[in-house]
C-alpha cells in the first residue's frame, strides 16, 4: 500500500514538473538565447569584359599546333644566272665558243608554304617564288619534290603551287572576318631554314596598310600580329586555336630586316578568291569601283565639313567606270559594303577584292548627312564586265599564254608569248626553260599561239628565236625545224 502511494505521488511529481517547463519556456524567452538568422552567400560580381567561370580561357596550343605543323612546307627557289662574262663574237667565230667559262652560281631561296588540298596544292607569297627556275617542295615528313607553279597574283602577293602527290595533310580555310583584335594565332613556317617552327601571339590590328607592295593595284588589308616571324616565315601559315588557316604571312615592320615585334598576313578570305579565280579562270578577276579614295580622318573631316568621321571619302569618279554609272557621286562617303562596315580604304579595297567583274555590290553611301543605297555593277580594269580565262595550246612541246601589258611594260616589250609549261620537244632540248618570253621567230613578231603556229608552219629551214626571261636577261636560240 505505501509503495502505491510513493509510485503514485512519484509519477505526479514527474507530469507535474514537465508541464511547468513546459509553460515557462512558452511564456518566457531565455535572455541569452541566440537568435538564428540565415546568411545567403551572393554570387561573384562578374566584370562584363572578362570571361564567365564556365568559359576558362584555354591557352593550350598543342591541338592548334598538332593539327598544322605537318601541312606547312618548306619552298626551295633557284633562279639561274646567265652568263654575263666577256666574249668576243670574232674570236667565237673562227674558233668556237671558249670552254673554259665557269656557269654562275644560281641564286638560292627559300619561304614557307601552306598545303590546302589533299592533292597537292599549295599556298605561299608571290615574292617566294618569283622569277624561279625551279621549284622545290620539302614536307615536314622530308619528302620532296618539284613543284609547279599554277599562278601569281602580285597585287596581294599570293601565288599557287601543285606538286603530284595524293592524301596530303592539308588545312582547311577559316574565316578572318571572323578573327578579333586580341585572339590569340599561332604562325608556322620555316625562319631561317629552321623548318617547322611554330611562334604565339595576338591579333594586334586588322585591315592593316603598309605600303609594302610595289603594284599599281596593290591590295593590302594585313592581319598584323605580334607572333614571332622571319626570313623564311613568307608563304607560311596563321592558324587560329582551331588550327583553321586564317591568313598566309608575308611581311615584317622591321628597319634591320628581323623581327621587330609586328608581322603582318593575307587575310584567308582574300586567298580563297585568289586561288578560285587561278583555278578556273588561271588569273585572277579583278573587280573595280572605278573611284579614287581616301579613308575619313578628323582633318578630311574638317576640310570636307563632314557630318562623321567615318568612312570612305570618294575624291573623283572614272569616267564611264562603274560608280559614276550607278549613280555614285564626288564628295559621297561609302560606309558599307553589302552588311559590312567599312572605315579605311584598306578595308573597302578587302570587301571589293572578294568580287569578280559583273558581280553586283550594294554599296551604302552618305550624302547630305542622309545613307542612300546603291547598287553597283563592277568591272574589270578594262572598263568593262567581261571575266577573262587565260587559253593555252601547245606547239613545239610547250604550252603557252599571252604576255600580259602589266609584264610587258616591265620587260619594256611590245609583244611576246610565254611559255607556262615545257614538255619534250624542240624548245626543251635546245635549252630554253620554262618562264621564257618568245618575242620574235626568224625576225616576225609573236604575240599569241596563232601567231607562232603560222611562223613555224612556214618555215621549211632553221628556225631562230629572240626573246627574254622574267628577270630581265635576253636570249638567242637557233635549231633546225
């Protein structure tokens, strides 16, 4: 009985003091008891300039450098000398030539080039290649060979070679509209016959004139970059991280002739049309405005009393030419070309060098501070629409093309066909090499294959040929028909 009593007034005791605690702590708050408050941590500040988290920057050159070293080449150039010695035509007469003259030494060169097709043709720098005699192509597997040159085009200093082999690592063409000021390029080449070496650096500048090339038609919109390029750099390639080609290097700013912190490449997008145009038509279409300009600066601006200082400012118009015939007029401001802008003459010669003659460009000018539209039919230099294919046929076991009056007038010649390519025959036999201009045959002027197919056609004797080599020397040469 008393242990049910205890057991009793023990478990009221228990109910009794946890109901009190009960009321106490939900009537009165501890004074020292904490207060919980939740800290949301906020993101990073993102400066709008830089890169997001999720986009690291990737400075890893390998996969750019992997997928190009082995489609660059390097180009080996002889250019033979002829004989500048004394002779006496008196003394060769009764006694034959003298044997005992010694052949100049040929003057050897060398460049870089870019394969961009797996069957062997190749890019480089006109000024690689020019006045060659020969050819030769080394890949950086060391194998060689000859190679042929398909065309030139001294106006953006791009010229095409082929060589005869198939399944050639080659690199595909990117797109240098696309390229930015401050994206990082790699340059491959071969400075200082140092073959297959590769340099990083930035885009520095685009649309980039330097005045460089000594051409009347000139275009130069250069990519400049602060990667590392020499002697032996020309011809070689600009890669972006990709490994897309997106420009061919060709020159450096340097007093000293080495690098001094500024190389500059052909945009690729001015090499693609060079090389289409050589393929199918085996020269290039170069298409004209038909205006003289001069890129708006604050001072012309001014002197103008321009709105902006923005653009292209049309000083004169050709007559007959394109412009004046869409209705462009002296004093308008070109600002586009089809959706690009453009703001240098460099730039606006860069849109115009993609188009052929008969192409239309809509062209946006700014005239009494309103923009007009207006369309425009280009031409070529000869003032008219006409697309012109370069013919060959072959005579003598040669095959030929006409001279053309930009050659002509630095050879200081009137007429003269030119041997492209040379095969057994005649020509070959008797010494005369590729390159070599005929201007006349037994005292007739030649001037295009018609001309030397009736010449040799009527001949029943010796046949006597007169004419000159791209570097300026002059030859002879006397065979039996």
């Amino acid at each position: 009985m008393n242990i049910k009593k205890i057991s009793g007034s023990l478990l009221l005791a228990i109910v009794s003091g946890v109901i009190s605690v009960w009321i106490y702590t939900s009537i009165f708050k501890p004074v020292n008891s904490p207060t919980k408050i939740q800290v949301v941590e906020p993101k990073p500040i993102q400066l709008a300039n830089l890169p997001s988290e999720e986009k690291p920057i990737n400075f890893d050159f390998t996969y750019a450098a992997e997928k190009s070293i082995n489609a660059v080449v390097h180009v080996m150039t002889q250019i033979r000398q002829e004989d500048q010695g004394y002779s006496n035509p008196l003394y060769e007469f009764f006694y034959g030539p003298r044997s005992n003259r010694s052949e100049p030494a040929p003057i050897i060169g060398s460049g870089s080039g870019v394969i961009i097709s797996d069957d062997g043709y190749i890019v480089t720098n006109n000024h690689v290649i020019e006045r060659s005699d020969e050819i030769e192509v080394v890949l950086n597997d060391k194998r060689s060979y000859k190679a042929k040159l398909v065309g030139t085009d001294p106006t953006t200093d791009i010229a095409l070679l082929k060589i005869d082999e198939k399944n050639l690592p080659f690199l595909k063409y990117g797109d240098s509209d696309n390229l930015k000021v401050g994206e990082w390029v790699l340059a491959v080449g071969n400075p200082f016959n140092l073959t297959s070496t590769i340099t990083a650096g930035i885009v520095s500048a685009k649309a980039r004139n330097i005045n460089i090339l000594n051409n009347r038609y000139a275009i130069e919109s250069f990519i400049q970059t602060d990667a590392v390029v020499n002697r032996g750099n020309s011809g070689g390639a600009l890669v972006n991280l990709n490994g897309d080609l997106v420009g061919i290097n060709s020159a450096i700013a340097s007093s000293t002739g080495y690098y001094a912190g500024y190389s500059f490449a052909v945009p690729v997008n001015i090499v693609k049309k060079i090389i289409s145009d050589i393929l199918e038509f085996g020269e290039v279409q170069r298409a004209f405005i038909g205006v003289s300009i001069r890129t708006v600066d604050a001072n012309l601006a001014e002197e103008k009393d321009l709105d902006e200082v923005k653009g292209v400012y049309i000083e004169s118009l050709t007559d007959g030419g394109a412009a004046e015939n869409a209705g462009i007029e002296k004093g308008d401001v070109i600002v586009k070309v089809g959706d690009t802008k453009v703001n240098s003459s460099s730039e606006l010669q860069e849109q115009i060098s993609r188009y052929r003659p008969g192409d239309k460009v809509l062209l946006t000018v700014h005239r009494n501070s309103k923009e007009k539209d207006i369309m425009v039919t280009l031409r070529n230099k000869e003032g008219n629409t006409n697309i012109v294919k370069t013919e060959t046929t072959t005579v003598l076991g040669a095959t030929y093309k006409e001279v053309s009056s930009k050659e002509k007038q630095r050879l200081g010649i009137n007429n003269g066909l030119k041997i492209v390519e040379l095969n057994n025959g005649k020509l070959r036999s008797n010494g005369i090499r590729e390159g070599f201009i005929i201007v006349k045959v037994n005292n007739k002027k030649v001037d295009t294959v018609k001309d030397l197919k009736e010449i040799i056609d009527s001949i029943t004797g010796g046949i006597y040929i007169e004419g000159i080599y791209p570097n300026g020397i002059t030859a002879y040469y006397a065979f039996g028909k």
